[in-house]
C-alpha cells in the first residue's frame, strides 16, 4: 500500500531544524509510527510497546538510553516516563544536533506532565489524529451516500488506508484498548462498567456531556464516571468540545459537547454498518455533525492553524453547533444533514449575533450548491467549505 503523506510532517521537519527532541502524540494506531519511519528512515525504531525493552529501559534508564544511542525513535515513551531525566541529560551532555530524539505517546495526559518537568524547553509537540479529508485521495464531489460509507468505514489508517475491513478493525482496537491500555490505568476498575460507559457515550454523542446521567445509567458514582472519561480523552477515544464563554454576563452551558475521535467507532459500537439506515436513523444528524467537526479539529492540528473550538449554547435554548474562535475573530458555523438549506437553521447565529460581532457565518449541509441567505450567511456543502474556504 502506497503511503500516504499527512499535512502535519512539513512543521515536524521543520521542528527538527531547532529541537533537539521532537514528541508526537495521538490515539493508537492514528499512524504516528508510520509516518515518523517515513519522515526519519536512518533513526534507530524502539517501541516500549515490547515488555522487555520497557523492563530493561525501565531498570537502568541510562544504560537503555546508551544501549540504543541517538538518533532514534522511541515509540509509546508513556510506558517509561523515568527515560524522559535521562533523555534531558543525553542533550544537555552531548550537545548533539536537532532531532536527535524523537518520541510517541498515545496517552496524552499523563505524558504530557512528565515532559512539562523534564523536557520544557527541549521538546517540540505535535499531535496526529487519523486521517482529515485533506489528506486522503481527491474527491470532487461527495454525495450523501459516500458521506455515510466513510462515516461507517471511519478514519484510521486501518481501514481507510490499507483497507483493512472496518468491523474486523474497531472491534480488534476496542479489545486492545480495554485490555492493554486500560488495564494500565489506576483510574479503571470495573473492566465491564466501563465498556458499558462507552456504549452510552456512542449513544449520545452531538449532546452535552451529562456525568450524573450517565453514571447512573452505567451504575457508578459520579467521580468514578469523571475519571473515566478523562482517560478517554486523555487516548484521544473521545473529543470534547467547550463552551463558548467570551461574555461572561451571558448564562451559558458550561458542559462540554460530546463528540468521538473517530465515528467509525461510533458507528462500530452502535452496530450501524448500513449507509442508507444510518443516514435516516435516530443518529444520522449527530455522527454527521460529528464526522464534520472532527475533520476541521483533525486539520487544525494538523496544520497547526490557531484556531480553537466551541459550541454556544445559553439557558435560553440558544444553540450554535460550532464556533471557530482566533484572537477576536469568530466564525459561527451550523451543521445540519439536509439538502434544503434555510434561514431558521440559522436562528441560533442571528440570535448571538451582537455578542460575536462576526463578519461571516456559515451552514453547512449536503445540497450541492451555495446559497447566500438573507443575513449574509453562506449556506454550503459541507465538503466545499472544508475544500475551498480556506479557514484552515
């Protein structure tokens, strides 16, 4: 299979020219050890993904770190955060040239607290989610109908790039994930609950994150179900998405919006691999809202655009699915699975329209061509504005 490049390697490339340590972060199987071979084919590959060389790095970190000199890639570092002092020393000793380390991680919480203490200053970060439609192979023109198969099929490497068939994919990943990953993590018990946890959250995602509700659905306590869903977010299994809150007069949601990295794996827990059923179902607006904002985020961090993410809502009903926020611009956007765009699917933009003071609007659906509403609102195929726009 021929491999396909990510828009995320040139600021890498270019982070090598002045770090002497370069860390990639993301959910399991997003690619990152694939593309970093590629990106540096005459580092030294390691991955802690292997028990011994955890066990060795982990009893003489020294000895591991001159057993296997720089320049060397050093796969799933999360597994040994002791290596990370030992790394520091190796580049305040050596004074070697850029990019000389450059490591993985795929839980990205824990990670990131022990490079904050040992590499601040040394380390450039990035992180690779699965694939964004910028990145796969051209389309000119997506229907409905192709919409809903990548939906199903989802976005890893696995399945949309070396085809491997998406159900046989998430279910092998969901078992590894439950019973590697999580295992490893102190916030996890009850193996069963949790999975039970997952299901619900597939089940509503596109709502505000309810911790009340869905712990008592799984039967834990409410601190139980935070720290649950903290280690989903912290594998990147999981994306939240804040509120808006830039006037603070307003009484506004302060819940997070819930979304899936990936919606191959909501569709993949939900039992949904029927296109047509999906599209028409209870959830098709929701994993299509959810396919939509998670390819702009992926395509954010991808490229390293400032912008960052919201949703508004107030407890006057007042809802805008997506707010792209960058310094005092901001850039409302509603998403709606429909082919007949119109001006109440805009309610919410018009109606927050003083607070964000903002110079465009969008709403993005499935009809084919573009339409400017009465308010000046640009009503368009969701894909076009991905491809022609330019806001990312």
């Amino acid at each position: 299979m021929a491999y396909i490049h990510r828009s995320i390697e040139a600021r890498i490339l270019e982070a090598v020219k002045h770090f002497s340590v370069v860390l990639v972060t993301g959910p399991r199987q997003s690619g990152k050890s694939t593309m970093l071979k590629k990106l540096f084919p005459f580092h030294t590959y390691v991955t802690f993904d292997d028990p011994i060389l955890r066990s060795q790095a982990e009893r003489d970190p020294a000895l591991f770190l001159s057993d296997h000199p720089a320049p060397v890639i050093l796969d799933e570092i999360q597994y040994v955060p002791t290596l990370l002092s030992g790394i520091k020393r190796e580049v305040d000793a050596s004074k070697r040239r850029r990019g000389t380390y450059v490591l993985t991680g795929s839980q990205v919480f824990s990670l990131m607290e022990g490079v904050s203490e040992s590499l601040a200053g040394r380390v450039a970060i990035f992180e690779l989610l699965p694939f964004h439609y910028g990145e796969l192979p051209v389309v000119h023109h997506i229907t409905e109908d192709r919409t809903f198969k990548d939906i199903i099929r989802g976005f890893y490497p696995g399945p949309a790039a070396n085809k491997i068939p998406p159900a046989l994919f998430h279910s092998s990943y969901i078992q590894t994930y439950l019973e590697r990953d999580v295992r490893g993590m102190h916030a996890v018990g009850d193996l069963r609950s949790f999975q039970q946890l997952i299901q619900v959250l597939a089940a509503n995602i596109g709502q505000v994150l309810n911790l009340t509700k869905i712990g008592d659905v799984c039967g834990v306590s409410h601190t139980t179900t935070r720290k649950w869903v903290s280690v989903l977010e912290a594998s990147r299994i999981i994306y939240l998405l804040r509120p808006f809150a830039r006037n603070l007069r307003k009484r506004i949601v302060k819940s997070p919006k819930l979304f899936f990295t990936d919606t191959g794996m909501v569709a993949h827990i939900l039992r949904e691999s029927n296109p047509r059923a999906l599209r028409n179902g209870v959830m098709g607006g929701a994993i299509f809202e959810n396919m939509v904002i998670m390819d702009l985020v992926k395509a954010n961090f991808s490229k390293g655009t400032p912008w960052e993410f919201f949703y508004y809502r107030d407890n006057n009903q007042v809802e805008v699915d997506l707010i792209l926020a960058r310094g005092s611009e901001s850039i409302p956007i509603e998403i709606k699975l429909s082919q007949s765009p119109n001006e109440r699917m805009v309610s919410g933009i018009r109606s927050i329209g003083v607070l964000l003071g903002h110079k465009r609007a969008y709403l993005l659906n499935s009809r084919n061509d573009t339409m400017t509403l009465s308010q000046g609102e640009k009503a368009m195929h969701w894909y076009r504005f991905i491809r022609e726009e330019g806001i990312l």
